[in-house]
C-alpha cells in the first residue's frame, strides 16, 4: 500500500470528531408551480380563519375553517396524480387494483423497475417506484439503487438532490439495508453536486460584487450540505464496513471537496481509510488533492512533506501528468499565502526536475498578488513573462485577471491597455473580466467605452446579460446624454437579443419604457417603441398616455409638428395606433384619436396597414359606436383597394414560387397581408359569438394554406372564448393553429408561443383546470419564458393550500413573479390580495395596496373590496371605513355590491349593529346597486339575529327581494330564517312553518335547509325527530355533511349517550376513498372532545388531540382544540 506513514503532521494525529453530520437536510424546492394543489370547484368553500367559531358564536366559521382540510386531502391525492402524469407512464394494468399485501404486487414492481433500468429509462424507473410505492410495494436493495440512479440522471444541472436523498430516505425507513454501491452512487452525485455548487457560489459572489445586487438563491445553496451529508455517508459506510465499490475516483474527489475550505480532520479521516482499503491505491491526483487540502489550511510543512513523500514513490503511482502534481505544489503555496514560495516552485523546482511548465501556475499566482494588492510582483512577473522568451507568454487568461484588477483600482490606461491585448484572442471565457470593466465605466459614465466593450463583447460571441446593457444605456442617461441613450439602448436591445429572448420582463423592457417616459420627444419615444415591438413588447398604459400626451403637444406647435412629422412613417403610426388601444382613454376618445391618426397618415401620403383596419373596427363594434365605426369605414374605403392589390400580388408571388419549387417554398412568409386580414376577419366573427366559423376561417384561409394567423388575433381569440366560457373554443383554436408555428422563424415563433402559451394557460386556470394550466406553464419555462401578471393570478386563483393558509401560495407566486420582473396588473395585485384577506394578513394586504399605487397601477372597486375585507376579518373598524371613504371618492370609482356587502356582515355578524348594517346598505342604493342574493341573507340575520329582534321585517324580505330586484329566494334564504327560529328564538313552530312555506314555493330543500332543521331539533332535545328527519333526507337523495354528523355528536354528547357519539364519529374517516365517504373536519373532533368532557371522560378527550395531531392539523387548530380540555380542568 502506497501511503505516506510516518508522516506524523497529517496522519498520526487523525481523531473523527462529530464533524460528520448523521442528518440529511434536504433544500426546500423552489418549484412553486409544482406543489400547487387544484381547487376544487363543487366544494365551495375557500375561505380560511384563525379563529374557532365558539370566539365569534358562528357555527358558520367552523364550516369555513374546516373546508380547508377538504382541500388538504384533495391536495394529496391529486400530488400523487400529478406524479403518475408528469413522467407520462403507461402501464397495462392497474396497481392500485392489487392489494397491498399481496407479494403479486412486489414481484411486479421489481419485475419492472429492473427491466426499466435495464432499458437505461430513468423516467419510466421513476415512474415505476413512485406508482409502486403509492400501491403499498416493498421495493428490494437493487430497486432503490435502480431509483436512486435514475434520479441522478435526470437531474438537470444546477439542481439540488432533494428527489433521489428523500428515495435514499425511504429506503433506510422501509428498513432496506444500503450496499456498498448504494453509498458510492450517493457519495459520487453528492460531490458532483458539491464542486456545482461550489462553483455556482463562487460565480454568484463575483457577480455580488461587479453590480452591487443581491441574489436570491444564494442561501439556499450555500445551506444544501452536500459534503457534510456525503462525509456522513462515508462514515456510516465505514461503520457498516460497506466499501467495497470506493474506488480511487471516490476517494480523490472526496479530498478535493474538503480541500476548498481546508477542511484537514476529515481529509485526514478520509485518507486513513484511503490506506486501508483492499479496491484502491493512491495515485499522483491523491497527493495533488491531500497538498490543496493542506495549502488551503495554511500547514505548508504538511504540503512540503506530502511533495517530498509523492517524489519518493512518483515512479511507483499509475501512469499521470506530474505538471499536474508540482502545478497543485504551486497552487498550495498561493493558497497559504506564500507568493514567494509559489515563485521558487515554478521558476526553480519544475525547471529543476524537468517538469513542463505553463502558464497556468503562473497565473494562479497573478491572481493571487492582484487580490492581495502585490502589484509591484505583478508588473514585474508580467513583464518578465512578455519579454524572456524561455518562459510562457501570458495568455487571455493572463489579461483577463490584470483587466478586473486594474477596473477595480479604476486605473483605466492599463485596465484599457490589457483590454485591448485581449480583443485578438479568444474571449469565450472571459465575460466576467469583461463585465467587471464595463461595470466601472459605467460607475465613472465613461459611457462611450462601456459600450464599445459591450459590442465588443457580443462580437466575441459572448451573450449579453440585460442587466449589463441596462448599466451601459444608464451611464449615458446619467451624463445627460439621452439621444446618445435612446441610440445605445436600440442597439443593444437588439445585441441582447441574438442569443436571448426579450420580452417584457426583461430589464431592458423595463429600462425602454421608463426612458420612453423620460425623454420626452416624440420621435425618440416612438422609436424606442417600435423596437420593443419587433419583440412583441407592448406600452403601458401611462406609457401610452405619456408618447399619446407628446404626440398632441406637437401637433399643437404647427413648427414642432413639421419638424416631427418629418421622421414619422407607416411603422411610427402603427405605433401611435397601439398607444391607443392600451391607453386607459373613453371609448369615445379611443374612436377620435383612431380617425385623428388616420387623418395624419393620409396628410402625410402614408398607406396604414391592412391589419389596422379590421383591429380598429372590431374595438369600435366593442365599444357599440356604430356612427364612429361607419365613419371609419368610409374614411379608410381609400386604401382598400391598394390592400386587395396588394394581396393578389402576393398570392401571384406565391404561386410562382410553389411552380418553380414544385412545393410550397419554406421562404414564403409564414404571415403576410392577406393572412393578417384574414385573420382580421376571424375575429371579427368570432366577436359576434361564431366560434366554430371564425375557426373554420382560420383552418381553411389561412392554416390550410400554409400560413400561420396573426399572434394578437390568436391570442384575442383564446381570450375572448375564455372571457364567455367557451373554453372547448379556446381548446379549439389551440388545436387548429399549433402545428403552423413551427413554420415562424426563431424569433416569431418564441414571440408568438408567448402570446398563445399565455392565453392557454390563462383560459384553463380561469376554468380550474390546474393541470393543464401547468402544463403551459412548463411549455412556457421550456421557452425560458414567463407567465404574464393575469396569467400568475389566474393561476393563483385556482389553487388552494394544504397548509389551510393560502397566504402561502400567494407570497409564493408573488415573489416568483417579482423576482423574473414579470409587470403586475390590477388583476394580479387582485388576487393576490384577495388570498391574504382570506387568511388576514393585514399588513402584507396594506403593503401591497400601497406598492401598486405607487407604481402607477389604479386600484378598482374589487382591489378596495378586498382591502377592506381584510380590515373587516381583522375586526378593524377604523381602517375599514376609512378605505371604504376613500374608494367612493375615487374619481374612477365603478361602483360594486362585494364591498357594501363586506361592510354590512361586519356589523350583522362581528359587531352587531342594524342600524350601522342598514346605512351601508342605504348607501348602496345611493349608487343604485343591485342588492346580491348574498346581500338578502345578511339583512335577514341583521333583523332576525340582533336585538330588538324583527322577524316581520326579517320574513318580508323573502317577497321584497323578487318584488324589488328580480331575485327568487334560495334555500339558504329560508334556512337562515329556520336557523333564526329554532334555534337562537327556540320557535320550532315557526321553524318549521317557514320550511312548509319553502316546499310550498317549489324550493327544493338542500344541506344547508336540513342542516338548519336538524339543528332546530337537536339545540331543542328532539333526538327522535331529528333521527327520523335525517334518514328522510338520505332517503330523498340528499347527502350528508361533516357539519350535519357534528351536530349528532354534540346532540347524543349532551343526551349522555356517549356511545352513539362514537357511532357517528368512528363511522366518518380520515380520507374521502369513495364518493360516500364523509371526512372528519376540525370541528368535528372538536365536538367529540367536548361530548366526553360533558360526560367527564377526559381521557378519551386527550386521545381525539391525539388522533388531531396525527392527521397533521395546524398547529393553531390542535391547539384550540385541546384549550377546550384546559378550560374543563380548570
């Protein structure tokens, strides 16, 4: 065995402390989309509250409260459905079919994860374990291994080992024992995983310092572990005396890992091991490792003393390069701080025993002097190098370290001196010396040589970052330069664009449309525009109303105007045009600017496009301004006939094309004239509700015909069928058009997936359908794209968490969003608010409001109608009236029922007040709001449940509601009323007159009629009746409800039959495994708790907190629970 014994410095005093942790911390996925749960639409309750109903005496909030359970369980079968669906496996019988316990089961499942990995599937061995795990299989040493290699092949680069350390897991839980290979597959992906991240750390904190900016990720992946966990396999391998399949490679690694923070106990450890082992021997990469794990921990009599033992067997290792080892030497030197001892390996030691010598140590030591400021040695050692000719020239590399230096001194004659000595090499490795220049010219608004590197760079074939851009166009902004601005973002807008797809979200986005507001001129604002169009980036809607604003003051100033318009061409109209179709103007405003800009464009011999005059027709056919749409018609006749022309020039192009090729040319354009107005015309009908013939003009004009139809039309027809609910129009659309983007360029067809992967994903999530919503999402991210604001909100509006606290998804698609600089809507700030009032987070609902006035974006009524909510479920009066003041002085207020009817509940149900409720109300009819069904609910609680008590009053509503707004009673009408009666009044006659009056009414009882019934019965000691009310509603078709079985237990509980309480209790279950099945809520352990208290068995109370806990409740609602056993001991 080769070793180096005797050496006591680094091998006698080998002690393994606790440093190798036992413990696996996995990293917390940031893959928000993939955890997200789908709402389920028939449940109808959604709504989230910290607090038990018996703090406000509404039985109502536990019914809210337990709700979220329901989607608990939802949630976790619909994770494992998600699963078998996204590794598309399909398999020909079903597992779940076999039972558990069968060994039919086991056999099968290893048959196939075997033959899977065999076939070297990893996603079909996935599929496989998860679906046999989810059938109860019991997976063999050989499965796991099979998984856990499967997981290390599909993981991609860059992230984490979460999938296959929760398979390794579940196998030690399973009580499966690891082999030596198990640990080695582990221990390799760990150290890969390891050296990524070391990397991507390094990276990620020379990019801290270039721009100043924080990065999100850097915590998590500096929190990841992966040597500490891959130390604690290597230990518990050790122990379990499983090594066997550690080879040399393993052992190497495993030292060069520990050598990047000098971590010598445990490479001491390791290398003992090392000695030991039967399967591998070191090799000149072990000496190279244990010398950089010395180097760095500052012991060079250890480097020195390992070098001299690796010259000692050099002719006995395995065929290597020694440079590789005496270049570790120098390395080793550097890293210990001794450049002088670096020097003397490189120019004596090597050239001493012949070894080859380039300039890679040369510039580890370079680099090292530049950071410790030792430039003198650097000018020197450079010099030298540039003028003897016995030693390496310096190389790229050489300069690349020199530029950052001297960019970082700001010495710009010699940072610009090696610049320049780098322009004739190859630069494909130096971005980040090259940013590190532009970045400080930028600090200096030395703006002209920012921008020629940049250019420089992108020549180069480098990619460049938008945020490096963005600094260049701001160094000329900063020097008052903003032609020069306007000039260097186009272009570098466009550089940017080679190799990366600008959208919206872009920095550069961003940055084109705040200097379009800055700039303020018309022909500047207009072009900066029209660039972000060639990427399908449209105006705000201040943007709009800004270059809109420029554009009439110009016209106001005959001189301005002449000089204007003299740069203004088809291109800047259509321009303008889109200006007004995303401004916030009035209809009427929308019609005269359209036939403004049209009347210029004729003063000015332009011909507006084809597409302009179906798109401005069908918006006036929106707005029903039939006079404007005439007159626009009338005035654009003109130009008709040259667009027909137009068009049959282009089919006669086409035709000659397919005759020469004898196919249809791949050179034709995918969209020209005739598509566009085609497509014009599709929308158009399908305005009017023709779906299936607008789609039949798709397909037969344009598709058919190898064309592709025009982005916005597609994407607005996707829309609108969302808009009226047609969703299989949407599905429809989809269809016909996807398979003619393949014929867009690069750049139109990612453009145009943009558009219509946006709409999808839009049109399912608007129709709850999480699934396929997410599988836009992905089509979006394999594009590197993103959803746009409506999109995000619509996603989050179908979603619900199994925390019970939807605040969660919220902040999580927030940040998601905030973080790749997606622009929000009203719609997005909407939602995400209207999540966070649900679980009263009333300081993030109050942040958000104010963020989004403060970039510009207008709260509307159902924003305020949120806000105020949260106040209202926070119980804060003062703010809640002081928003709903300041929502009725907006001057853009649109008046709506939900906040009116916020207010009114506050005062019918958390501070009882009639006379407060019915002025809310009043005030509603000021603004001649239509009361909602809901709005008649609460006014009946308001007189019949707040003293002094009205049933009169409380009963009339149920005529006056139709009589008054057209609105037809509900069964939760009349079993408010019922409820009133029976049981806060105890008038079980009047109750049940009220039910007759229903019946006679044609009004079909429903759950919340029989709830409020056998509610009457049982708070009034009437078992019997309720019994046999109860089997009527089952016998007539009508289900029960958790809610329902709660009010037997507290009956049979406050009856002393505790045993029947049981009955109910034990006959519901935990998970809803058949469509029968009734799932125990919160409330519903909480009435069993209090049914054995009332009968002194507290003991049994203690293990429902037991069976609470083990059904991983929220803590908040365990916890109010067992406060009810507190309260009795006490």
């Amino acid at each position: 065995m080769y070793g180096v014994k005797g050496t006591s410095t680094f091998i006698n005093t080998v002690t393994k402390q606790g440093v190798l942790t036992k413990q696996f911390t996995a990293p917390k996925s940031t893959a928000f989309l993939s955890n997200l749960p789908a709402r389920q639409v028939s449940a109808g309750k959604l709504s989230y509250t910290t607090s038990r109903a018996s703090q406000f005496g509404q039985k109502q909030s536990n019914n809210e409260q337990d709700s979220n359970n329901h989607f608990q369980q939802k949630r976790n079968h619909w994770n494992v459905a998600s699963l078998k669906h996204s590794h598309q496996f399909r398999s020909n019988s079903t597992l779940a079919a076999i039972s558990p316990e069968s060994e039919e089961i086991t056999a099968l499942v290893d048959s196939r994860i075997r033959k899977a990995a065999m076939a070297k599937n990893p996603k079909a061995v996935v599929a496989e374990f998860v679906q046999g795990k989810s059938a109860g299989a019991e997976l063999s040493t050989q499965n796991y291994e099979a998984v856990i290699e499967a997981y290390g092949r599909l993981r991609k680069h860059n992230q984490p080992l979460t999938p296959m350390l929760n398979a390794y897991q579940d196998m030690v839980a399973s009580g499966v024992r690891p082999t030596s290979q198990t640990y080695a597959l582990l221990i390799r992906n760990l150290l890969n995983r390891d050296t990524e991240v070391n990397k991507t750390v390094s990276t990620l904190r020379r990019q801290i310092a270039r721009t100043g900016n924080e990065v999100d990720n850097l915590g998590a992946l500096e929190a990841e572990n992966n040597m500490g966990q891959a130390l604690a396999l290597f230990n518990k391998a050790v122990n379990e005396k499983l090594t066997q399949d550690f080879d040399i490679d393993l052992y190497n690694r495993l030292l060069r890992g520990l050598s990047f923070k000098g971590n010598t106990t445990d490479g001491l450890y390791i290398y003992e091991h090392l000695e030991k082992a039967h399967n591998a021997n070191p090799n000149g990469s072990t000496f190279a490792a244990l010398m950089a794990l010395f180097g760095s921990a500052g012991d060079l009599k250890a480097v020195q003393e390992c070098f001299n033992e690796y010259k000692s067997l050099a002719k006995k290792l395995p065929h290597h390069d020694a440079a590789y080892v005496y270049n570790a030497l120098v390395y080793a030197h550097v890293n210990a701080g001794d450049l002088a001892g670096a020097l003397d390996v490189v120019e004596n030691v090597m050239v001493k025993d012949k070894v080859n010598v380039t300039i890679i140590p040369y510039n580890k030591i370079i680099r090292n002097a530049c950071y410790v400021g030792n430039m003198e040695t650097v000018d020197k050692l450079v010099t030298k190098l540039e003028t003897d000719g016995s030693l390496p020239k310096p190389d790229v590399n050489t300069y690349g370290i020199l530029l950052s230096t001297y960019a970082r001194m700001e010495n710009f004659e010699k940072a610009s001196k090696m610049y320049h000595s780098m322009l004739n090499l190859d630069l494909s490795k130096q971005y980040g010396h090259l940013a590190n220049y532009v970045y400080a010219c930028t600090g200096k608004k030395m703006a002209d040589e920012a921008y020629s590197a940049v250019t420089a760079m992108r020549e180069h074939g480098l990619d460049l970052d938008a945020n490096l851009c963005k600094n260049v166009v701001l160094a000329f902004v900063e020097s008052n330069r903003m032609l020069d601005a306007v000039e260097a973002l186009k272009s570098l807008v466009s550089l940017h664009a080679k190799s990366t797809f600008v959208d919206e979200n872009s920095p550069l986005a961003a940055l084109a449309l705040d200097l379009t507001l800055k700039c303020n001129n018309l022909t500047s604002a207009v072009s900066i525009l029209q660039t972000l169009n060639i990427y399908s980036i449209r105006p705000t809607a201040t943007v709009s109303a800004a270059v809109l604003q420029m554009y009439h003051d110009a016209k106001v100033d005959p001189n301005q105007w002449k000089k204007v318009s003299e740069n203004l061409n088809s291109q800047s109209f259509q321009t303008l045009y889109e200006t007004i179709f995303r401004s916030d103007s009035s209809p009427d405003m929308f019609c005269q600017s359209a036939l403004d800009l049209l009347k210029d464009m004729h003063a000015l011999n332009l011909t507006p496009p084809a597409s302009l005059y179906v798109r401005v027709s069908a918006r006036m056919k929106k707005y029903g301004e039939p006079t404007a749409e005439a007159r626009w018609k009338e005035e654009f006749a003109p130009y008709l006939s040259a667009i027909s022309e137009q068009i049959k020039h282009d089919q006669e192009l086409d035709k000659q094309v397919k005759n020469n090729s004898g196919a249809e040319s791949t050179g034709s354009p995918s969209i020209n004239l005739e598509s566009d107005m085609t497509s014009g015309e599709a929308l158009k009908i399908a305005m009017g509700g023709h779906f299936d013939e607008a789609i039949d003009i798709l397909n037969t004009k344009i598709v058919q015909k190898g064309k592709v139809p025009t982005p916005e039309v597609i994407r607005d027809m996707i829309q609108l069928s969302t808009k009226v609910g047609r969703l299989d129009a949407a599905e429809k659309i989809f269809a016909t058009v996807d398979g003619s983007l393949s014929r867009l360029d690069r750049h139109h067809k990612n453009r145009t997936v943009y558009m219509v992967y946006n709409a999808m994903l839009v049109a399912y999530a608007r129709n709850s359908d999480l699934e396929n919503a997410k599988v836009f999402y992905d089509k979006l991210r394999k594009h590197d794209l993103y959803p746009d604001g409506d999109a995000y909100g619509s996603l989050l509006a179908c979603t619900a968490n199994a925390t019970t606290d939807e605040s969660i998804d919220a902040l999580a698609i927030y940040e998601e969003a905030k973080k790749h600089n997606v622009r929000p809507t009203v719609y997005f700030y909407n939602v995400i608010i209207s999540k966070l009032a649900k679980c009263r987070k009333i300081e993030p609902v109050l942040q958000l409001f104010e963020e989004m006035k403060q970039l510009g974006i207008a709260p509307n009524s159902i924003t305020y109608a949120s806000v105020i909510s949260t106040c209202v479920r926070c119980s804060s009066e003062s703010r809640a009236t002081r928003f709903f003041q300041d929502m009725i002085s907006s001057p853009k207020y649109q008046p709506r029922i939900g906040a009116y009817n916020s207010m009114i509940q506050f005062y019918v149900q958390q501070r009882p007040n009639r006379e407060k409720a019915l002025e809310y109300f009043n005030l509603s009819k000021k603004f001649n709001l239509k009361p909602s069904h809901h709005t008649y609910k609460l006014l009946i609680e308001a007189y019949a449940n707040i003293p002094a008590y009205d049933m009169l009053a409380a009963h009339k509503l149920l005529s006056e509601m139709y009589k008054r707004h057209g609105l037809k009673p509900t069964a939760i009408h009349y079993a408010t009323l019922i409820r009133s009666y029976g049981c806060l009044h105890r008038d079980v006659k009047s109750a049940f007159a009220v039910y007759k009056e229903m019946k006679k009414a044609g009004i079909k009882a429903d759950e919340t009629v029989y709830q409020a019934i056998l509610n009457t019965y049982i708070d009034n000691n009437d078992m019997k009746n309720a019994e046999t009310l109860y089997k009527d509603m089952l016998s007539e078709g009508t289900h029960s409800s958790p809610y329902i079985e709660n009010l037997f237990i507290t009956g049979y509980g406050n009856q002393k039959d505790v045993a029947k309480a049981e009955e109910v209790f034990n006959k519901m279950t935990d998970a809803k495994m058949k469509k029968s099945d009734l799932v125990r809520e919160p409330s519903t352990y909480e009435a069993m708790v209090q049914a054995y208290l009332n009968n002194s068995q507290e003991g049994k109370a203690l293990e429902i907190i037991d069976l609470m806990r083990a059904r991983d409740f929220p803590p908040k609602v365990v916890d109010g629970v067992a406060q009810l056993i507190q309260n009795s001991s006490n």
